[in-house]
C-alpha cells in the first residue's frame, strides 16, 4: 500500500501537470475567425477617349482608333479568387450571368472569404457563352473612317477565354463587406489598331454594314490577328479596386 504522503505528493504532481497541458492547448487552439462577403462590380470606362502612343525607336506617332460604344456587355461564367492568408485560399464561384457594362456598378457575384490579410490576390474572370446575344462578349459602336464618314463597328467572341484581374492586396475583417469594382477600361482593347487596321475587318454586307471582328467557338481554331489582338488587349483592360463597405 502506497503510503498517504506519497499518494499526496503524486496526487498534486497530476494535477500540475494537468494544469500545465490545458493552458498549452489552449495556447495552440486555433481562433475562430468570421467570414465577410466579397462583392465584385462591373463597369465601363474610357469610352471615346483618343489614346495616342509614340514609337521611340522611328519617331512614328500611331493612333488608336477611337470608338464610341453603345453596347458593351461580357458573360462571366465563374469567378476564381486566389490569395495567400493563413494559408492558401482558392476559391471559385458560378456567375453564368450576362453583365451590361454601360449600366454603371453592375453587380456581377459575391465571393465569402474568411476575414484575414490577403497577398498575392489574384482573380480570374472566366467568360463565356455561345448564344446570340449572351456571348462571351459583345462590343459595338461607331468610330470616324478614314474619309471623316462613320462606320459601325462590331467586335463579339463565343469562344471561351479568360480575363486576369490585377486585385490589391487585402484585409478582410470579420462581418465587414467589401465591393471590389471593376473598370473595363474599353479604349484598351484597341490599343495598337489604328481607324485604317479596324477597316480591314470583315465586312460581309459589303458597304454600310458593319466592320466585324469575330471568333467563334470552332475547332480547330483558325488564324485571327484581329481578333487574337483585342484578346491579347483584354488581359490588361481590367483594373479592380477595394472599397469597405
């Protein structure tokens, strides 16, 4: 039989140590953070504005053609965020939604993410659709020929492509929102096609109708400079920024 004195001792040296490991477990214990919604808005901007840019190395001026849109719109089929906090967060959510870039703020999805610092943002918007007139995207408008008449010009896409979104870095805090807004800067989508390269687009109703730049979701895909030109354009078109609630 134990003696008590030792039973004693034994008795507080469990009970220390008991005490010992609950407090370094909760030390460990993860916190429980909350979560904020993110809202992503879609706008057009820089419509009509001339962007002239100068070539160094002859001295040449170009001139990037200047259209007057009155239709821009784009359908997001998903949104995908990435972004480094705690740890990786990758995340995408279904918009399938066809968005008019000339109404102003247009909602276009919320994202939920946990509240954190984020670096390393980046979102992809992914476009897409194949039905007339919900297209991957749809720009129209007119712009001054190179005979001071006007002429129409149509550029629309059925093929699937993505749009890189430059996203600042981030602080979600929890139960705050935030609204992230997107500017299609439109006149960036030409850049490097003067009013003469627009005029070599298509134009199968011969005089009067429409200048058309288009690609179409075929396969396998056929040489387009045009149109892989105002693709290329389209991963610098978009700027967001971050805006608390």
């Amino acid at each position: 039989m134990i003696p008590r004195s030792v039973r004693n001792t034994l008795l507080i040296i469990l009970i220390a140590s008991t005490s010992i490991s609950c407090k370094k477990n909760t030390a460990n214990s993860p916190t429980l953070k909350g979560h904020a919604n993110v809202s992503y808005f879609a706008k057009a901007s820089g419509t009509g504005i001339k962007s002239v840019s100068t070539n160094k190395s002859n001295n040449v001026v170009s001139e990037t053609a200047v259209v007057n849109w009155s239709t821009a719109t784009i359908y997001v089929d998903k949104i995908s965020f990435v972004g480094i906090s705690n740890s990786v967060i990758d995340t995408t959510i279904s918009v399938q939604k066809n968005i008019n870039l000339l109404n102003p703020n247009a909602l276009t999805g919320i994202i939920e993410l946990p509240s954190g610092s984020y670096k390393d943002v980046k979102v992809k918007m992914h476009l897409r659709k194949n039905g007339w007139p919900e297209m991957a995207f749809l720009l129209k408008g007119t712009f001054t020929n190179t005979n001071g008449g006007q002429d129409s010009l149509l550029i629309v896409s059925s093929a699937p492509f993505e749009v890189n979104l430059g996203v600042p870095d981030i602080t979600i805090n929890p139960s705050e929102d935030y609204n992230v807004m997107i500017n299609f800067n439109l006149d960036k989508g030409l850049t490097g096609m003067s009013t003469a390269t627009l005029q070599t687009a298509d134009r199968n109703g011969g005089n009067g109708a429409p200048y058309v730049i288009w690609n179409g979701n075929s396969y396998p895909a056929v040489p387009l400079p045009l149109y892989d030109k105002i693709v290329e354009n389209w991963q610098t078109v978009a700027t967001a920024t971050i805006i608390k609630k």
